[in-house]
C-alpha cells in the first residue's frame, strides 16, 4: 500500500468512527488505548446468579461472567452517552465473529456520506465485517423470547472509550476481551443488565414480560441506531 492510499485508508475509517450507530460522541481521549482499570480479570463475585450467566452493570461499566466458588470474570465495557437505556433479562440469540453493519435507512437518510463507505450484502446495504468495522471482531445478539432487544454485546476498534459512557448504545468491549467471551459462552446463554440500584439478586428473579416499555427498550431514537446491525 503506497502512503496515498494509506492515508485515504485511514481518513476512511476516522470518518466512520465519527458517524456510525456506537461511535463515541466525545472527541477528546487522552490515550488511544484502553484504562487498564478495565482490562480483564478474575475476581470474587458472590451471588447465586448460576454459572455462565453474564451479568452487566452499565452504572460501573462492567460485564461479569459468573463462574464457579463465588468467583466471576470481569470485562470492562462502554456504553451509551446517557447510560444504557435498557434493563431485565436476555439470552444471547445468536452470536457473529466479524459481524456486519448494515445502518437503518433512517441513518442513511441523515448521514448520506455514509453510503459512499458502504456496499450491497446479502442482507442489504452495510458495511464487511473486518478490522475497520464500528462492530469490531464478535457481536452477541440479546433477545427476550421470540423479540429482539435491539441491543448487542460487540467489540470496537476505539478501545479508549472501554469505562466510559460515551456510544449511542450497545454494549462495547475491547475486541480482545469480546473474542474472549465469544469463545466462552454458547448460545442460549443468560444475560443480566442491571438497572441503577438493581442487585444481581434482585435481577435474577426479574421476569422479562413485567417489564415496562422504558425497561425493555430505549428510547426510539437509541434503538433504531442500534437496529439492524448484523
């Protein structure tokens, strides 16, 4: 690759990362690469959550996966500008290494510089999953039932933003630390997201259909940018 093409390259992917679904919306980082404070670990977490559940507490930016002995694995994550909009019960769907994005229509009708980064898949106009993709290297898909929450866990190619509340919704993790849990967890898998003052007591006897619509799902405007992207 010669430096033009390169920096062409480059500008490409920046101006991505500044108009996609879960881009960050600050501008500003003080490191370009992630807060070790986030960065993966085992540690005590003692609930009676069952083994294999992932628990995500957006408040505190982190996704434990519970294991055995009151232990669990903890995964720093990002989340949306306001928090995350959505809390209850899922189960992991379906799971994509490399996942494709395809925007809404409502999003190409207000950013149609987009459509020049994009090209026609099988499931309609979106962008390859690969290196450059908002999605990162994994996405697992939560549902609720036989209804899609309109959220995912995914990775991101802006590992700065790992801690923060700083995307237009989703779930975020390091592409190292998604590909991690990727590998861990099957389909079928129980997923907990923790409401402001909820314990992972509390949330596991939550029951999904009492929920509220706020409860269940975001604010329009937040889940229709975090439709449709696979």
């Amino acid at each position: 690759m010669n430096c033009r093409a390169a920096i062409a390259r480059c500008v490409t992917v920046m101006t991505l990362l500044g108009l996609v679904a879960c881009a960050t919306t600050t501008t500003t980082q003080v490191s370009r690469q992630a807060d070790p404070a986030f960065a993966r670990k085992a540690v005590t977490y003692p609930t009676s959550v069952r083994v294999g559940t992932i628990v995500i507490d957006p408040a505190n930016h982190f996704l434990y996966l519970v294991q055995g002995g009151g232990q669990a694995v903890r995964y720093g994550v990002g989340v949306g500008g306001e928090g995350f909009g959505w809390s209850g019960m899922a189960m992991v769907h379906s799971k994509q290494e490399w996942p494709d994005w395809r925007p809404p229509a409502e999003m190409l009708e207000r950013k149609p510089e987009l459509i020049e980064h994009m090209t026609q898949l099988q499931s309609g106009i979106g962008m390859p999953g690969g290196p450059d993709n908002p999605l990162g290297a994994r996405a697992l898909y939560l549902w609720q039932g036989n209804k899609d929450t309109l959220y995912r866990i995914h990775g991101t190619n802006e590992p700065w933003t790992i801690g923060h509340s700083a995307s237009a919704g989703c779930i975020r993790m390091t592409n190292e630390d998604v590909t991690d849990l990727y590998d861990r967890i099957p389909i079928g898998t129980k997923v907990v997201v923790l409401g402001a003052g909820t314990s992972s007591e509390t949330a596991k006897s939550m029951d999904p259909s009492t929920l509220t619509g706020s409860q269940q799902h975001a604010s329009s405007g937040s889940s229709v940018l975090a439709s449709q992207q696979r």
